[in-house]
C-alpha cells in the first residue's frame, strides 16, 4: 500500500475485510461527526498533533486509525503525508472524506481488532488517539497485534493511552454506588466499566460533550458496551503478548503535552 487513495469520489471507504461486526462500530455510526463539529473537540489539540507527527518527512507513508480524530488528520497531511485513515465506522470515514476531500488520503473501513485482521500494508508511522481506552482487554491485545504488525522496520507507532478511571467514570460508579447498582456498571477486579448497565440513568451523571445532545451521548456510551480501564505499567505486559517472538522493538511511555492523566507510547520497530 502507498498510502494513495484508491476509491473514487462518492463511493463509500473501501471494506478490506469483507463486512465489520463488531457492535462498538454501531455507537460510532450514531454519534457521527458531531465528535467533531457539535462544539466539541474529541481530538489532540495542536501541540499533541506535533508530538505524534514529529519527525514525519514529506511523502512518508502514515495510518491513522480513528476517523474521529480530524484534527490528527488535517495536520498529519500538511506535514505532506501519505495518509490512510481507518476506522470501523463507515459514517466517520464517509464524513471524514467530506471534509477532508476524496483525494486527499485514502479512506478504508476496516476493524483492528478483528480476530483475522485486514492487511493494509506497511507504514512509516501509526497513529491513534486513546483508541485503546475504548476496547476490552482482549481487543487491546488484539489491536496491538495488529497495529504492530503494520509498522515497517524502522517505523514507529504512536498511541496515547489513559490511566486509570476517567474523571466520567468517576460520576458513573458514584452514581451506580449511591443506587446500591456498582455492579452492574463496573468489574472491579477486572477493572473494567460498563455503560450499558446505566441506559436508565446516565443522562443524569454524564458530562455534556459541547452541543452535542444528551440523548445522542447516551445512546453513544451504552452502545459502547465494556471497555478496560489501564493500569500503570499494564499496556507493555499487553503489547509483549501481542507481538510476536520474530519482532524487535523499543518502546517509551512519553507525557503528553496538556494532558496529565496521558501518556504517549512509542513503540519503535528495528526487525
């Protein structure tokens, strides 16, 4: 892949891998756009778009894994970029084509935790902003896996990640204790939260998004189903089990400019 698009204009992003299942797509598809343009910014701001595309030469080949992430896309192609965007929601990609233009990158829908994985190629550079921070355990696995093996030698991949409980988890299980309902929302043992367990009331805890409206924000988180929170130190014992024996690599937990709670790993390939 050379990172050119490939589609024409006004057809829907390519599907390299052969239709997507997965249910967190559907939250996604509903939310659309307004992740972006409804006065909420759900993307890095300037300096963290520098952190992630710094070093990025003119015509190197770069995947951005998040088409909510618009503001990542728009400076990763001033930086003269070769840019594929993927994601598993075709409604993001078809927006995202919108704004950005059809020939400005390619766009293709596909699924990175998919347990048989789309190959699309090889990449100078990853990209992805606390995408991990939306799926299982299992799926982080998965996704490393995946993004990992889509790194050329000498390539690097950059993801930031949270820690621990988001400031919104906090108001849901205080809630959900408050209710005498923690269990419903939240495995502690696990450490994982889950929205859908407070379809009835989670309009009443959660922080507004800009304009977005609060049905459209419920109906977001619960379909979104259960996601895992990280421990420190967790997200290396994850990326040691999803890549393979045969690869090489070094990786830095780097702060992320602005935002204390976050961190960036890169993760460079050398064989």
């Amino acid at each position: 892949m050379d990172g050119r698009p490939t589609d024409s204009p006004g057809r829907r992003p390519a599907a390299v891998d052969g239709g997507i299942a997965n249910p967190k797509a559907v939250a996604w598809n509903r939310l659309g756009s307004a992740y972006w343009n409804r006065n909420y910014d759900g993307g890095p701001d300037e300096a963290g778009c520098a952190q992630y595309l710094g070093g990025v030469a003119g015509g190197e080949r770069v995947l951005l894994v998040g088409a909510s992430t618009v503001r990542l896309a728009r400076a990763a192609l001033d930086a003269g970029a070769r840019l594929v965007v993927a994601d598993f929601s075709e409604i993001l990609l078809a927006e995202l084509e919108a704004s950005l233009g059809a020939d400005a990158a390619r766009y293709v829908r596909a699924d990175v935790v998919s347990a048989d994985p789309p190959d699309v190629g090889r990449f100078d550079l990853i990209v992805a902003d606390r995408l991990v921070n939306r799926f299982t355990r299992d799926e982080m696995v998965r996704a490393l896996r995946f993004l990992a093996s889509a790194v050329d030698v000498g390539g690097r991949m950059r993801l930031s990640y949270r820690l621990g409980l988001y400031e919104r988890d906090e108001l849901l299980l205080a809630e959900a204790r408050r209710r005498g309902e923690q269990a419903a929302v939240f495995d502690e043992a696990a450490f994982d939260v889950d929205y859908s367990g407070a379809s009835g009331w989670l309009a009443e805890v959660l922080p507004r998004h800009g304009d977005i409206p609060v049905e459209a924000l419920v109906d977001f988180y619960v379909a979104r189903g259960r996601e895992h929170r990280l421990r420190e130190g967790e997200l290396d014992g994850l990326l040691a089990e999803a890549v393979g024996d045969g690869t090489r690599y070094r990786v830095a937990h780097l702060p992320v400019p602005g935002l204390p709670a976050d961190l960036l790993l890169e993760f460079t390939r050398s064989a």
